[in-house]
C-alpha cells in the first residue's frame, strides 16, 4: 500500500500543469486529439471537439461500445479521463461538482458509430462542466490550445470580466449594439454567431442597408436541419463584446425550435451568442476562476466565409451528403435549376472530382469556397443517376460600405 502511495504521488508531482497542443479549425470549430481512458481500462486516441458552449458531455458510440457493459453499449456511462498533451483531465463526476452524471451517445446507425454528430470526426466533446476548473487559452492564429491548473497560463491583451455559471460554466458577455446593453454568451464551439428574432429584426428594421441574405451557406450550414434553409443572416456594422469592438460580425436569427445542438446556452436576459466565426483573429483566453475573459489581437486577415457555391448540405450519418437546397444571389437561384440543376434531396458525390463521402461538413465547404467568379464542377445523384453541374463561387452577404460609400446599394 505505501508503494502504490509513493508511486502515485510521483505520477502527480510529474504530471504537467499545464500543456499546449495543436488545434485543427473545422468549420470554426475548434478540434484537438485526445486519449480517452474508459471504464474498463481500454485507452482510445481519438478527436475532441472544445466545447465551450455546451454543459453535457458527449461521446461517439463507438466509445460507449467499447465499453462493454456484459456485452450491451454503456448507456450513461461516462469515460474515466481524457489525457491532453500528457496532461490529465477527471471525467465521469471524478471532479467534484462537475455536473457531469452521464455521457449522451448517439444512437444511430453503425455507419455512425465513431463521431457524436453527423459532418464531425470528433468522438468526445470537452464540455464547459470540465473546462471551467481550468485555464483555457484557444489561439486561433496559430493553431493552439493550452489548458492548465489554474493560474498557470499568463494571459494577454484586453482582459472583460464575465459572467460565469457557477454550476455548468456557461459565460456570459456584458455586450452593446447601437448603444443597446445586452448579454451574449461565449461560444467558441459555435460555427457562427446568433441574435434573438426580436433583435435581429429590431436591427434589420433600423439598417436595411446592412446586408442581408436568407438561407444557410457557409458557417451558417450548422449541422444540416432543415429549418436552417430558412435561416435569415445579416453583417453588423459594429458591436461591442467586453473589451473588444467588433466590425462587419455575421449574426443567425435564432430561431423559436431548434435542434438539440442548437440550444443557446443563455438565460431569458441574454440575447444571443457569439460563436468562433467573429473571433478567428483572436487568441481567447478564459480565466474561469476570475470570471475574466481575455482577447489578444494576433493576426489582420477577412475570412471569406461566404465566398462560396450556394449549395444547402445536410450531412448523413453514413458519411455522404444531402442537399437542402438552394440559396438566392441578388433575387436569383445561384445554381441552375431544371433536370440537369441541383433540387432539394439530390446527393452531393464531389466538387472537382475530388469525391465528399467521409468528409467533415467543414472540409466540404472548404472544397466549394474560392474566388468569387471561380467555377466549380459538382457532381450530382438522383435517382441513382449521375450527372455534373457547373456552379460559380458568389460573394454571399457582401461587407458593409465604408463610411464613403454609405447609400449605395450593396449585394443582398
């Protein structure tokens, strides 16, 4: 017994405080791999997607199977720990007041049995019940995420004080839009940012010059819900979130129902979210234990997020993709229509004969962005038949004029 003891208190005082390790950005969200112990010793090494904005933990069912409860998949049967960079992080409630009691597995097809949702390749989320015992840097220019005991991680740049839930750390962000106080949470695990309906229309009543557009191309291509065709987009001019002063931010009407993944982790007061899509020139730091959020300025670049083919995808759990629909360019079908167009419900096989089955939902947007004006080559199915379109990249939800420009007419 004191051998065991001596031993683990060497593991302990070796084990790092804190580490760095690479991130991947997959259609603004943030990815890292991780090794995930479950409960019966097996060690898996496995994708994680950081998930700032959602309290439950999640995991593939490829994991819970392995599991192997007398040979039955360990339904809300939470992994021991995850391992970080050689780091240590306690899952299934080992850190007290965790608020994680269980793992939610999507039960699916066993064509989805290695990610938590369709378009993914993660297999566990980091939730923020985990998170916030922590420091957390996300640096989204350079491709890095650190997290550490707290107090280990030297933040910089302008620093906010937050709102932080005490039981599932979710954070809220003291925010101002056209003089307006209101609250939105961070969610660096958001694609795209969010308003209530009745701002946004409030704001897109009062601005009719900001661009608009409706329907879900882009970041706005969440996770493929129907509802998201309707989606109503606008740029706003500029917002203020904690210390920083945003320009030209993309913001989603929420909508009334929602998918699950969806659910905006906010109270009544709160109005929206502000997703990762706003904050890629950012390095993010959050300081859970002082409620202090911190955003160094790390590189000048204009993502072209909407500078794409205005296909509508949803994803399938069998690795292929659906399309929704179309999006309108300038009062206009931005694809071809008829027997040789693309319809609601036919297949996407590939873009440029480079084949999308098994793709991430934010590798195939990366495959259908470019140049406005460039061309591009799908290839169709429907009906078992296999056709090729040609499809130009548009610039969807122009920028805002500069202050000389003002009145003109823009690109809707």
């Amino acid at each position: 017994m004191l051998c065991w003891f001596a031993s683990a208190q060497e593991k302990t005082a070796s084990a790092p405080q804190v580490v760095t390790v690479p991130l991947t950005i997959d259609h603004n969200r943030v990815v890292i791999e991780v090794s995930v112990l479950l409960s019966n010793g097996a060690m898996h090494r496995v994708h994680a997607w950081v998930d700032n904005g959602t309290p439950d933990l999640y995991i593939s069912r490829r994991l819970a199977t392995s599991m192997d409860c007398n040979g039955q998949i360990c339904l809300g049967t939470a992994p021991v720990e995850m391992t970080i960079g050689g780091m240590t992080i306690p899952l299934g409630g080992r850190i007290p007041g965790t608020g994680i009691k269980e793992a939610n597995i999507l039960l699916r097809s066993d064509a989805a049995t290695s990610v938590i949702a369709s378009g993914m390749n993660a297999e566990i989320n980091i939730p923020s019940t985990v998170l916030r015992h922590y420091d957390v840097l996300i640096d989204f220019p350079d491709h890095k995420f650190s997290i550490g005991a707290p107090g280990t991680i030297h933040f910089r740049g302008p620093a906010g004080k937050v709102q932080i839930n005490s039981e599932n750390g979710l954070i809220q962000v003291p925010s101002q839009i056209e003089k307006k106080k209101l609250t939105l949470a961070l969610d660096l695990g958001a694609s795209i940012s969010f308003l209530s309906a009745e701002m946004f229309d409030t704001l897109s009543a009062a601005h009719p010059d900001w661009p608009h557009m409706t329907g879900a191309v882009g970041p706005v291509n969440v996770w493929g819900a129907d509802e998201e065709t309707k989606s109503r987009v606008m740029r706003i001019d500029r917002l203020q979130y904690g210390p920083l002063f945003l320009t030209d931010v993309a913001v989603v009407a929420l909508p009334t129902n929602h998918v699950d993944f969806l659910e905006p982790p906010t109270r009544e007061s709160e109005v929206g979210i502000l997703g990762s899509s706003a904050l890629l020139n950012y390095r993010v730091g959050i300081d859970y234990a002082h409620s202090t959020v911190y955003f160094e300025f790390g590189r000048m670049f204009s993502f072209p997020d909407f500078d794409v083919i205005g296909l509508m995808l949803r994803p399938e759990y069998d690795g292929g993709f659906t399309t929704l629909g179309v999006a309108d360019f300038e009062g206009k079908p931005s694809l071809p229509a008829g027997p040789d167009g693309v319809r609601a419900g036919d297949h996407l096989i590939a873009v440029d004969n480079i084949p999308v089955g098994g793709s991430t939902l934010g590798q195939v947007w990366n495959m259908l962005g470019g140049t406005p004006g460039q061309e591009r080559t799908l290839t169709i199915e429907r009906g078992g038949r296999q056709f090729t379109v040609a499809a130009k990249v548009q610039h969807f939800l122009g920028e805002l004029p500069d202050e000389d420009e003002k009145g003109r007419k823009k690109k809707k």
